[in-house]
C-alpha cells in the first residue's frame, strides 16, 4: 500500500511540476537606458587670433591744376592693386536663440602689410603726340590696419556653425603720388588718412573642444575716395596736381582660432 500511495505522489509531481513552473512570476531584465546625446551650445563669449591675406583692387588718379587744358597734360590713371599678410585678433558673444540658429556681435582688429604700387607713362599731353618725352605717373596705396564691428547669423549643425556676417570697417590707408616730368619738375603728395567703411562676409567655424574653435572665413570691405594735392612746382608754381585715390576694395581670407569662456554643462549620467 505504501509502495502505491509513493509512487502516486511521484506521478503527480512529475505531471505537475512543469505546469506549475510556467506559472512563476518571471523578473524582467533590468532597463538599461540610451546614452544621453549631448549636443554643442554657442551661446557665449569668446576671444582669439586670426591670421590670413589680404588683396585690393584699387586706382590713384591724377588730374592737372588748375585744368587739363592749361598745360595740354591728360588725367593719369595709375593701379596700385595690392596684397599682403593681415593678422590680429577678434572677440565676440554668440546667442543659440533656437535649437540650431544662432546669433551673436564681433569685433577685431589686424595689423595689415597690403600694399600695392605702379608706375604709367609717358605722360599724354595734347601739344606732345605719344606723351611728354621722359615724364611718368607713379603711386603707391597701403592698407596699414583694418577693424571691423558686425553682427553675426548662422545656422549650427551640432558642433559645425555657417554663418553670414555685415557691418561696419575701419582702415589707416596710406597713399603716395607724383607725376615727374623733368628733372626738379614734379608733384609729389601724400595722405595718411582713416577711413570708415562697410564689410560683408561668410564663415564656417566648428567647435574642437567646448572651450577651443577653429574658423575660416571671407570678409569684403570698401572704402570711399580720397583726394589730395601734390606740392607745386618750384618753377611753375601755377601748375599742380590734384590725385584721388578712388574705392578701396580690400578682400581678407583668414583662419582664427577663439577661446569660449565658461565650463561645459555636466553630462546627466541616467542609469543610476
């Protein structure tokens, strides 16, 4: 009897086991969040050096005094396109006003070494057919430093920013001018003069590290004319030389490098 009522207990925990085992409660794995995506804000202030070349596109006129006419001598146009090395520095601030447009203000200022020079002649003169025999043009135009004040708008993808920017330039142009004629015959002048401008440009910077940016960027800047006189001629002291310089037209490509001031945002650890 007992060999029975043993073997019927062990029947029905083999039956039962399984079914009773499929109904436990089963934990489920423990939930293991996404890694949190951080991405870059450009909101805030900065300050760097820049470094690049510079070339203009620029004109001295010359126009006999008290008129062509007087004296027979043509208006004299002389280029004095120029490059050279512009550096200095910037700063600004950046405001992320949405979730990829940003906006912000920048100044900076450059020592320039554009400068430009060219000589025409001989010099036309109604009386002289082919030009005054020996006589000549010559000038030389110089960019010594430009700033700029502009605003600034781009649109940021994540670390990359492309951005437009306009405003106002400033710039110490110098020039010098003279048309010889004959030995101790000349009107030499010059002017060293600043000069307000406008400026207009386009850029890419992109973010290294939260605190260090690299750009390259373009910048087009004009300036208006100047007029001077050059200094009479000794013995020929009613005849003179009123120069003009024309639009200065000067283009800068630069690379800058900028420090963003402050700490970046802490990085929320969620899985814990």
């Amino acid at each position: 009897m007992k060999k029975l009522l043993l073997a019927g207990i062990s029947l029905t925990a083999l039956v039962a086991g399984p079914a009773m085992a499929a109904d436990l409660p089963v934990r489920a794995p423990a939930y293991t969040p996404p890694p949190a995506v951080v991405y870059y804000n450009w909101s805030g202030c900065y300050i760097g050096a820049n470094i690049g070349g510079g070339w203009t596109k620029s004109n001295t006129y010359g126009n006999p005094l008290p008129d062509p006419v007087a004296y027979g001598f043509v208006p004299m146009d002389v280029s004095t396109n120029g490059s050279g090395v512009v550096a200095g520095g910037q700063a600004g601030c950046n405001l992320q006003v949405a979730s990829n447009f940003v906006v912000g203000i920048e100044g900076d200022l450059s020592w320039s070494g554009v400068k430009g020079e060219g000589t025409v002649g001989p010099i036309e003169s109604f009386p002289v057919p082919g030009g005054f025999p020996g006589s000549f043009a010559t000038s030389t135009h110089e960019v010594a430093w430009v700033g700029t004040v502009r605003g600034r708008a781009g649109v940021a993808f994540d670390r990359l920013l492309v951005y437009i920017t306009a405003g106002v330039a400033f710039a110490n142009l110098k020039t010098t001018a003279d048309e010889v004629f004959l030995t101790g015959v000349s009107n030499p002048g010059s002017l060293d003069a600043n000069r307000i401008g406008w400026v207009g440009g386009v850029g890419l910077e992109y973010a290294v590290t939260y605190n260090w940016i690299v750009r390259g960027e373009y910048f087009y800047h004009q300036f208006a004319s100047d007029t001077f006189v050059g200094n009479r001629v000794p013995v020929l002291p009613t005849f003179g030389v009123e120069y003009s310089t024309g639009r200065t037209n000067l283009s800068v490509a630069r690379l800058a490098l900028s420090y963003k001031f402050g700490d970046p945002p802490p990085v929320i650890n969620y899985s814990k």
